[in-house]
C-alpha cells in the first residue's frame, strides 16, 4: 500500500499531502526544526540547515548562535527543558560546543552553554540530548560512549553544582561493549537504549513523578535488543516506540517477552524496511508520532520513504498496519499539536491537502494472493465491483494478476463521485454548509484466468480525498481435469 494511510473508519484511504507554508522559499536547505510553547504560552518554530539557524515558519528569519565555531554540520540533537528561568532548547552535535537557546529575559538569547548568563561548568560534549525528570541527559561522548551525564535538577546549563552527575553503564552490559543510542522516560523510568541493549533506570524511592539521583538502581536489563538512534524514539502515551537493527519495536512489549521471541511491529514490512535501514546513515533517520492521526512515521531521506503505522490497535500477528509514502525529499519531520511539519530545501512545510506541492500523486494498493482455497483449481476472473468514497473525476487503474507473474493487463476508469453540500443545517442556532463525500460504485468487466490472483489499485489523488470501501471479485472457478 503506498501513499496510503489507515482512516478513521478503518479503510485504506490516499494520505494527505505537503505544502510549503514558508513564504518566497529559497534553497535553505532545512535539516531539522522543532516547534515549543515557552512559560509565556508563545510558540517558537526554530529550524536549521548545515550552516544556519531560523526562527518563524511562514517567514524564515535567520538567528545566529554566539560561539566559536564554524558550523557546517546540522545533525543537532535537541531538547527542551522548563526550568527555573524559563523555557531552554539545548542543542548537542559532535564535534561542537553545545548550545542553549531561550527567551527568558523577554528576547531571544542564542549562546553555547559555556557562556550563557547562569551556565557553571562544562557540558559534557555529547552527541544526543534528552529531557527527562526536570533534567538534561547527555550521551555519546567520542572518548566514553557508555557514560550517561545528567545536569542539575531543572537547569540544563547547571554541570558543577548541585544534583549533577554521571552514570557508567560498562558494569550493567554483561556481555561484549555496547555504546548509547538513546534515552527517554517511560512509566516513571528512564530508558536508556544501547546499540544492543536496553537498561531500565529507577529509583528507590518509589515514586515515579521523580527520580531520585542519589539512589538511582538498575531496575532491568534486555539483552540482543537495541536502538539505532534517539531520534527514533516516540512515546505514544503508554509505549514507547523505537527502531532496532531488526525492526520496529515496543518497548512494552520487549519488555515482556524479553525472555521470549520478540515480536516485531513492522514484520509486514521487515525485510524491506531492513534494506532502506541498510542504505542510510542512522544518524540521519527521523521519526514522528501524530497523537492526531494515531500514526508513527518512520523517515529514510536516503531512499525518500516513510513508512507509516498505525497504532490504532496491533494486528493478530502482533504488527502494525503499515503503508508506505513514497518520494518523500524530506530531510526531516516533527509533529505539533494536530500539525505535522516536514523541513525541506525550500522552507517549511505542513502535512495537508491532497497533493504535494501541488503536485498530483499516485495512490496504490495490491491484495495479497488470493487462491481462495484451493490453489489446484484454475479462477477465471469475470468482474470486480469496487466501491469508493471520495474522488472527482479521478483515474482509477486496475490490474489483475495471476500465479506470481508480472502485470500485463490494465483497466482504465474514471470515478464519477462528486462532493455532497448539505445546506441550511442549523446546529446549536449556526447555520452552516459543507462538503462531504460521495460513494462510488465501480462495476469493472475484467478477464484473465490463473491458480492464484492479486488485484492492484492504482488512483491519481489530484486533490480530493479518495478511500476504498469494499471490494468485490467475481470469479469463476474451471474444473479439475
């Protein structure tokens, strides 16, 4: 199924598309943004590219960091902590000094950590950042991977007073060397993800608002499992969601099966999800969770793919229902509230309509094979009935396939559904009027004969929304000679 998500209603339906919200785009070259709401209540939309930091979406102002270094890399890992002073966004990247941005004092203040207004100490010089329990946490450290650092308790820039500290994780691993990939906060727990093993942090004090630093324990360990990078990590409101070296997984669940065969969210999709994981570099993978649409979406930049699964409700073989975007030139993605942002070479763009940019797209969805029971037994395929929901005059291409071979035949339609107005319907004394959807039923005279079918669905989405409702199959089954 590409460019295809799982509805409300349970159907296949086209995804929405993209459209640039920055205004006049020039080639920035976005790699990354994050959207944050400060104490004041104000959102601030930040972005960058390799070179340059923006603030704004629609307009893209350029902000300069004050720091001693030439910044020609924008693989920044990024988090945000409400504290004492405010609403800090703290920026971490190898080979940099690492860097706060604030508005505390009613206007922008964009320094490295060192030199901020009330930094102490040296941040460690790490590569991922994470917030969690009223603090920073810093990992991937080039010369100690397996150290975990932490700042002081609700100041981020705090690293040689009060609460601060560090945690080796070299006697927890059992087997081998390991080095950290991620952390997040789960359940009252910190979760410390390694390249093959997950570490369950707690307390011993019992309650999970907080975590005590002064008597962190080991709560447990699982081993064979890992993170390939932080920015994989989602939490889902009761799961956290990461991708492994073999798939996607749940932590919930590995929890409980760590002594078991773990299931696999993605196994629909495995091995072709393991061999886009193959041609990127990990460092550059994103990943987002819309709490709006009840979907993951999983980015590959290197193949121009995101795998999309919804976490409705898991399947019976424990997977995700997962669909595929295909030609995706995003460099990254992040949601906010009921929006979800992609960040590009031109700008800033938004998930919305249905087209990209513009652009028409292709919807596609082939069943699986279908023998309906009896593989030994020839079906002659007569007609297909298939009923729509949505679509304008759109082109719909179906194509019959039997025992494994290629495509060869294809039938041409044209959806005739149109949108539905209702007028004059008053709610709560507002009179209103809007569109709906129109169903479509497509009577398809088809042929061809074989053991085993497959139906493939092919739709221009030129700008209205298209679902596929139902579909029929009239076949005839030849007899055993």
């Amino acid at each position: 199924a590409d460019n295809v998500v799982v509805d409300k209603a349970g159907r296949l339906a086209a995804r929405q598309g993209w459209q640039y919200i920055t205004e006049d785009g020039v080639d920035v070259n976005l790699k990354g943004g994050v959207a944050y709401v400060d104490l004041a209540g104000t959102v601030h939309n930040i972005s960058w590219s390799d070179t340059t930091f923006y603030e704004g979406c629609e307009t893209l102002t350029e902000i300069t960091p004050t720091t001693t270094d030439t910044i020609s890399e924008g693989n920044w890992s990024v988090a945000t902590l409400n504290g004492l002073d405010g609403t800090h966004v703290y920026f971490y990247q190898e080979g940099y000094l690492p860097l706060v941005l604030t508005y505390e004092s009613g206007s922008l203040v964009f320094d490295t950590i060192v030199t901020h207004t009330h930094s102490t100490g040296t941040p460690p010089a790490g590569s991922i950042v994470a917030t969690a329990f009223g603090r920073t946490w810093v990992a991937g450290v080039d010369t100690d991977r397996m150290t975990l650092h932490f700042s002081d308790l609700l100041n981020g820039a705090h690293w040689n007073t009060g609460s601060y500290g560090s945690i080796n994780l070299s006697s927890v691993i059992s087997k081998g060397t390991d080095e950290i990939t991620g952390v997040a906060e789960h359940n009252g727990f910190l979760i410390v993800f390694l390249k093959n093993n997950i570490v369950i942090l707690g307390d011993t004090d019992g309650y999970t608002g907080s975590l005590d630093v002064t008597g962190i324990t080991v709560v447990d360990t699982i081993n064979g499992v890992g993170c390939v990078s932080q920015e994989t990590i989602q939490n889902i409101g009761d799961d956290l969601l990461f991708l492994s070296r073999t798939g996607l997984r749940s932590l919930g669940r590995t929890i409980q099966e760590k002594s078991q065969p773990l299931r696999d969210l993605s196994i629909n999709v495995r091995d072709d999800l393991i061999n886009n994981l193959d041609q990127q570099d990990e460092k550059f993978i994103r990943s987002a969770y819309s709490q709006e649409y009840a979907f993951y979406l999983l980015l590959f930049p290197e193949t121009e793919t995101i795998y999309c699964f919804d976490t409705r409700a898991p399947l019976d073989t424990g997977g995700f229902r997962v669909t595929r975007w295909t030609k995706q030139k995003h460099t990254a993605l992040c949601s906010y509230e009921k929006d979800i942002y992609f960040f590009q070479i031109q700008g800033v763009a938004k998930y919305t309509g249905y087209q990209d940019n513009g652009r028409d797209y292709e919807m596609k969805y082939a069943t699986n094979y279908l023998d309906f029971g009896d593989a030994s037994r020839t079906k002659i395929l007569k007609k297909l009935n298939i009923t729509t929901v949505g679509g304008v005059g759109q082109r719909l291409l179906v194509r019959p396939a039997f025992d494994y071979k290629t495509v060869d035949t294809s039938y041409t339609y044209t959806l005739t559904g149109s949108p539905v107005f209702e007028y004059n319907v008053g709610e709560y004394n507002v009179a209103e009027f809007s569109s709906g959807l129109a169903t479509d039923d497509t009577k398809a005279s088809v042929g061809g004969s074989g053991n085993i079918l497959q139906i493939e669905i092919v739709a221009d989405i030129t700008g209205f929304e298209l679902a596929l409702q139902k579909m029929d199959l009239f076949v005839k089954q030849g007899r055993i000679i």
